[in-house]
C-alpha cells in the first residue's frame, strides 16, 4: 500500500473544512463546532465505535441500531411508568445487552456468519418494536415533569462518547483480548490453531458493542426525550459507512479507533456543513454521498498504487 | 465435494421444499381464500418487484464471490428502485409519452449499475462500501427530484402493467415469469452464465484460465441496475406513481438472494432459487393478511427463517469455524 493512501482521510476532512471555513461565515465559530460535536459527533461516534470493536474482530454488526433501540425502548419506558432514572438506565443496559447476548449465541454458540446473524436479530427487532408501540407510534414522556436524568446524560454525553473512545482504543491496542480479537478478525484459522478461543471472544465483543452502542440509545432518547420506534436503524449506514472510512488510515487496511473517528467527522462535518452553505435541502444528501464515495476512491485507487 | 456435504446438502432442499410446503398447507388450512388461484396470482404479481431485484443481487453475488465484505453485493439495488420509479412518475406526471419514461429508467438503472461497476472494479473500492455509498447518492438524487412526496402518475403503460394479462393473469406475474424464464437459462446455462460463475468461485483461476474477468464483475452490476430500474417501473405500475421510502425493501432483498441459496441444488446463489425464495416471502406476506395476523410479525418472521437457513447452511458455517 502506498504511505500516502492513509492520509487521504485526514486531508479530505481538513479541504472540507478549509472549504466550508471559507464559504460560510458561521462554520467555524465555537458555538458551530460545538453543535457538530453534540448533535452530529456523538451518537454516531458511540455506534461506530461499537461497529469498530465488532469489525476488529472480523465481523460486522447490523443490529447496532437494534441494540441503540432497544436501550431507548426499555428506557423511555421505564421513565414513563414512573421508575426511577437509576432503574431506568438499568433496563436500557438490559435491552441492550438482550441484543448483544441474542447476537452472542448466533455467532459464537451456533457459529453463524455475523452478517447475516445479525441481520436476522435486526429483523427480529423490527418486529419487537412494532409490536411493542402498535406498529410504530412513538412513546413521548409527558411534558412539564422534571427530568433531571435528561439533563445530566445531555451535559455529559461528550465525557461519555471520550470513555468510550479511551475504553475502546485501550481494549484494542492494549490488552491482550484485544490482540486476541484482532488475531481473530485478521486470522481466524490461525488464531484458533494458536489457542485463541475465537468464537467465545467474538461473542464477548457482540455483547460489548451492543452495550456501547446502548449508550447511544440512552443518550439519543434523553435528547429528544422520547422513543421513536426504528431510530436507531438510522444510524446504521453510516457506522459502516465511519468504520470502512477509517480502515483507510491503518496501515494495514484494519478499522482503527483514529481512523473511526476522522470518519464519524467526516460524515459529521459534511452534514453539518452542506447545512450552513444553503445548499438545498434534497441536494445535500447527493452531496454527502458524493464526498464520501470520493473519499472511498481516493483512499482506495491511492492504496492499490503502493 | 464429498458424499456427506452432498447428501446433507440434499436433506437440507428437501427441509427448505418441505418448509415451503408446510407454511402452504397451514395457510390453506387457516385460510380458506389462501389456495384460490386468484390469490395464488396475486402473490405472484406482489412478489414480482421483490424477484427482479433479488435476481439482480443474485446475478453480482455470484460474480463477485460468496464473501459480504469484498465478494459481489449490491446495496444499491432499493434505492435504484426508488429512483427509476421516480424518474418513471415524474416523466410521466410532466405530460411525455411512456416510451420516453420506460427509456430514461432504463438508462438511469444502467447508470447506477455503471457507477457501481467503476467503484468496484476500476477504483477497487470493496463492494459492500461501493454500493453503500452508491446507494446514498442515488436516494439523494430520488429525494432532489421527488421532494420526499408521493409523485402520482398513471398512464397507458402503467395502467397496462398494473392489470391482468391474457387468461386474466396479472402482466406482472407474467414479467416475474418471463424474466425468471430468460435469466435462469441465461446465468445458469450459456457460457457466458458459466464463465460469471467461474469468476465468482475462483477470480485467480478464472483469470488463469483467459477469463475477462473485470468485464464479468462489471457486467454483473450492469445487469443488477438494469434489473432494479425494470423493477422501479413494475413499482411506479403497482403503485401508480412513486412515494417515498423504497429503501426499505433492500433487507427483504437480501434476504430473498440468501433464502434463495437454500432452495438451490449445491447451496449456491442461482436464479431459480432466488425466484422462490421471493415467492416464498410472497406467500408469507400474503397469508399473514389473510389469517389476519399482525403485519408487525411478518419481518420477525423473515428475521426467524434466515437464522434458521443459514444455522442450516454447512458452506456459510465452515467459513467461520
């Protein structure tokens, strides 16, 4: 692979904001940025860092925004039958970890590819949340009750997605499951032969990624302080989209915590950006796609060069 | 192969066929309408949208190789759909003739297919991104030109399309029946269906042995937009126009070229496959109506049967252990 192909990542991301830095006055003031980093940056920064965790390890997870629904759907619930926030919080690490324990059995007890076992469990969580709010209808919390948990996961949310960065990237650079899971996703023969138990570690990391991406849930619905059935698949495309954006910046063409988060920017300034230009509503979401398969090109026509 | 794989693999038809059967038989039984040849031909017209792009997957699936991250996948396929009906309804609403429509979708579906060919085999981008990135494009583009709103349009063709055919049969049951009959044969008998299925199974001796084998990849998106634009207009006929929110059928999609490997003789992805696994969610779909079971179940129910098939699959689980 050529040396330069890795950067090709973090140069786009500087040229679109150098860009949108010149075109807009407003892109870059505080309170802009600031808006990119908590609306934007963090509920996608916490889904793709458990896409990047499951796709170490040689998988790839399709169900992050199940588990990010089913946090919210225990949560919110729990909040509306009156429960305490700390029972509440407790139900959505259960709904999560529902998920990420379903998905656990599939691939590491029944050794199930993890794409489609985990496109079965979205599906299956399709039709949880539909049966559970009568075929979608969103659950809204009732207006005028203080809500203090609210408050505390929005001011927070930013130390939660920076624990997550630092628990994330610590598992996978320096600890020996991480090496073991890399192992695993890089060489899956060869780590097992090796003594690696391949399977039972990739089923840790479905339950861990689907907690992280629990996370997500808790902090999406205590921002619009509600449950809207099959929000979280929103999310889905582009954690794939952050993770393989970010495989570009390893060396080795491996998903990275780093390179994760240049992606999540990315994806998070051009959003926000196309925003501030005025560019017309329906065109942004062409605009966006085309950065990003530019992106993809660059990166990938740059690295078959080396 | 071995004789064990073959006759598990053979058991394993025979549980799918019987599976098919079994779901046939309790629908009839709890739904007298069920088994009426009227209802029959509608499911077959319902499930002609879903075959042609489950087709389209098949066709660069079996080109690109069995792998979901760097083998053959199209993700694009849906939002394809999305745009040719678009195109199909705005053209038409605007006052031009049929034939103009049908040729814009046509020619927009080759485009999407092109783009797509270019990404993975020109610029090497893996498959999975490629189409994903395609895919967001092509909606974007679909959302520009609808506004996000339900476009209405009717016209001759459409109604034509959206009506039943000679021996009152619906003209889609006939287009996912002339379809099936053209590229069944055609994948799975010419030598240019043989040489794709070389280029899926082995690249390296594929191109060992003098294969073109970019050309097979590429082709194999040409044929998959085109597939997804012809579906886009069936779907601008079924619904007489275009509305938002064609996206969601790509995880059916999927599922219906999965399904389909089950339903084939070597647990392969084939054409034939392809077209009952779309019946058979067809059917499902139809008989939770009739019995009038929640539609909430039915992709719970899909979820349910692609564990379930590829728990079943021995090729899909030996890639892992």
């Amino acid at each position: 692979m050529s040396a330069y192909a890795r950067f090709g990542l973090p140069a786009a991301l500087i040229v679109l904001i150098a860009l949108f830095a010149l075109t807009t006055p407003t892109f870059l003031t505080l309170a802009n940025l600031k808006s990119i980093a908590v609306n934007h940056f963090a509920i996608l920064a916490l889904a793709s860092l458990a896409m990047t965790l499951v796709v170490s390890a040689g998988g790839i997870d399709l169900s992050v925004g199940t588990a990010i629904d089913m946090a919210a759907l225990a949560y919110i619930v729990i909040l509306q039958q009156g429960g305490a926030p700390a029972l509440a919080i407790l139900g959505a690490v259960a709904g999560a970890g529902l998920v990420g324990l379903f998905n656990a059995g599939l691939i590491g007890g029944l050794a199930l590819p993890p794409f489609l076992a985990t496109l079965g469990t979205l599906f299956i969580g399709q039709s949880v949340q539909q049966l559970a709010t009568n075929g979608g209808v969103p659950i809204y919390l009732i207006a005028g009750a203080p809500r203090p948990i609210f408050a505390l996961i929005d001011a927070s949310r930013l130390w939660l997605v920076g624990l997550a960065i630092v628990g994330v990237g610590a598992l996978l650079t320096a600890s020996v499951f991480g090496r073991r899971i890399v192992a695993g996703g890089v060489g899956p023969a060869v780590a097992f032969y090796s003594g690696v138990p391949v399977r039972r570690d990739i089923g840790k990391v479905m339950i861990l990624a689907a907690l992280i991406a629990g996370v997500a849930g808790v902090v999406l619905s205590s921002s619009v302080r509600s449950y809207a059935p099959l929000s979280g698949n929103g999310y889905l495309m582009d954690a794939i989209g952050a993770t393989f954006l970010g495989t570009t910046f390893s060396r080795w063409g491996r998903a990275n915590v780093a390179g994760t988060l240049l992606g999540v920017l990315l994806l998070s300034v051009v959003k926000n950006g196309l925003l501030l230009t005025g560019v017309s509503f329906y065109w942004q979401q062409v605009a966006s796609g085309v950065v990003i398969f530019l992106v993809l090109a660059l990166s990938f026509v740059s690295r078959r060069e080396g | 192969m071995s004789k064990p794989r073959n006759r598990l693999a053979a058991a394993l038809r025979l549980g799918a066929y019987l599976a098919f059967a079994a779901i046939v038989v309790a629908f009839a039984l709890a739904a007298p309408g069920f088994l009426k040849l009227g209802n029959l031909l509608n499911v077959l017209q319902q499930s002609a949208i879903l075959g042609l792009l489950a087709f389209g997957l098949t066709v660069v699936v079996i080109g690109g190789g069995g792998d979901v991250v760097t083998g053959g996948i199209d993700l694009s396929v849906a939002a394809n759909l999305g745009l040719s009906a678009a195109i199909y309804a705005t053209i038409i609403q605007r006052g031009y003739p049929d034939a103009l429509a049908v040729v814009a979708c046509l020619a927009a579906g080759l485009a999407v297919g092109a783009l797509n060919a270019v990404a993975v085999t020109v610029l090497r981008i893996v498959p999975l991104l490629a189409t994903l990135a395609v895919a967001n494009i092509v909606s974007g583009l679909e959302f520009v030109l609808t506004q996000n709103s339900v476009v209405t349009a009717s016209s001759p063709l459409l109604s034509w399309l959206a009506d039943n055919g000679p021996l009152a049969i619906p003209v889609m049951a006939y287009a996912l029946i002339l379809v099936t009959l053209i590229a069944w044969p055609a994948v799975q008998a010419t030598p240019s269906g043989l040489r794709l299925q070389a280029v899926g199974a082995h690249r390296e001796a594929a191109r060992a042995a003098g294969l073109p084998v970019t050309a097979y990849v590429a082709g194999s998106y040409l044929v998959s937009g085109l597939l997804s634009a012809l579906a886009g207009i069936l779907s601008a006929a079924y619904l007489t126009g275009s509305s938002p929110g064609s996206s969601e059928t790509l995880l059916s999609v999927v599922v219906a070229a999965l399904l389909g490997v089950v339903f084939s003789p070597r647990l392969t992805p084939t054409i034939g496959g392809a077209a009952l696994a779309a019946l058979f969610i067809g059917l499902l779909n139809n008989g939770f109506q009739l019995v009038n079971i929640s539609s909430y179940w039915v992709s719970g129910v899909e979820g349910a049967l692609i564990l379930f098939v590829v728990a079943c699959t021995p090729a899909q689980r030996e890639a892992l252990s």
